[in-house]
C-alpha cells in the first residue's frame, strides 16, 4: 500500500517553529489535508512528542517518534525511532551534549512543551538549534542503543547538511536514505531520497504529494521502507 508522509516538522519546541505548530494543529491539519504519516522531528528534543502521540491516536494519522539532532560538524540529521519511548530516552541521553547556552526567546523564539490539550506545561531553558558537542561518529554511536534511524537532513543545502560540511555523503556511514528538499536536486548520493517540507509553519506543511510503499501502515513498515534494519 501506498502512504503519503511528511517526516520532518517542527512543533512549538524548536525555537524557530511557530507558537502555532502546536501538537493539536499539526495532527489536525496532517490528518484534514491527507497526509497518513507525519514525524515531529525538533532540534535535539523529543519533549513534545507524547503529546503529539496522544492526539494522533484520536485520528488514523500515523506519526513516526523522530528528533532533528545536530553534530559537532554542525551536520543536521533526522533520527527516526521504532516507539515514543526510545524516542524519549534518546533524547534524555543526548541532552547533557547539548551546551548550556541559555534561550532568548526575544531573539531565537519560543521553546515550549505542551501537553496533549496544548496547555503550557513547560520551557527548555538552554537553546536547542545550537550544535551538539558529539562528533558525527559519536553521534551515530549515542543513538545506537535506543534504534534511532538516522537520515541525513536536507543534504542539497548550502547550511547545516552532511555535503556542506563534508562535500559528500561518506559510504563509509552507510546511510541508506537521504533527505532532499527537492527530489529534482542533483546531490551526490545514490541511496533512497525522500522530501519533506522541514515545517515551521501550519502553512508549510507538506501536501500528499509524496509517497511510500509500505506492507502495512505501522511504524517499522515505515522504517523498513526506508532502510531501517527493523
């Protein structure tokens, strides 16, 4: 069977996504435009993710546990997790990584943690688009334990790729999928591609005009189409 996805939008915690992308508007606008699968993927977190689970389980909108995480090399990765749970312990596990560089909200935005009724329950306090300290290895390595699935993040961009911070996509790595923002864009890998919209904005997110093969709409077919040894 056929879904359409959008794997990389930002909810309310990344600071450079709207107060809008609240979990309950980003299910709810997936699920009434016709996307099947979504990923909330923001900077180095997962804080909002249950409750964007939750709200999904109201709908037949199927969402993928994922974080955006960010090397040493400045190199953006989505990270996609078989359960909400690995999800969350992986970002429990990168986040002492992360450098105590307080949030202004006044310049970079917002970092709020909503509940499933998107009622404030919190604020990250420590910026969360700044780089990890892990390099790319230790980060492919820190991830291992909890199954994250990691995608090389818009990789036919100038910034905040693998190609602009190391020129290719090194085989070595062993990615098997890449994210392009334009499945026309000519980048040197010869993996699967797949193209998300990186939405900051309801407005942004994608049509479904995208599609995966899947033998079943459950997370680990998902992941198995896309490369994932589930």
């Amino acid at each position: 069977m056929k879904v359409s996805y959008d794997l990389h939008l930002h909810s309310c915690l990344s600071p450079c996504g709207d107060n809008d992308m609240t979990p309950n508007n980003i299910v709810h606008l997936a699920s009434m435009i016709g996307l099947d699968v979504i990923a909330v993927s923001d900077h180095n977190a997962a804080k909002n993710l249950p409750a964007v689970c939750k709200v999904a389980q109201e709908t037949d909108l199927l969402v993928i546990p994922a974080m955006e995480l960010c090397s040493a090399e400045e190199i953006h990765l989505l990270c996609l997790f078989p359960t909400l749970e690995q999800a969350l312990a992986c970002s429990e596990a990168v986040y002492p990584y992360l450098p105590r560089v307080k949030n202004r909200p006044d310049i970079f935005g917002d970092q709020q943690i909503l509940n499933e009724h998107d009622a404030l329950i919190g604020t990250e306090p420590f910026l969360l688009i700044n780089a990890l300290t892990l390099s790319l290895d230790d980060l492919i390595a820190a991830v291992r334990p909890f199954s994250g699935y990691l995608i090389p993040a818009h990789i036919n961009k100038d910034a905040y790729s693998i190609v602009s911070s190391l020129g290719a996509v090194p085989p070595e790595y062993g990615f098997r999928c890449a994210e392009v923002s334009d499945l026309n864009a000519r980048v040197p890998f010869d993996g699967m591609k797949i193209c998300n919209s990186d939405a900051h904005y309801l407005e942004h997110i994608s049509e479904p005009v995208h599609f995966l093969e899947v033998e079943e709409k459950t997370v680990a077919s998902v992941l198995r189409a896309l490369g994932a040894p589930v």
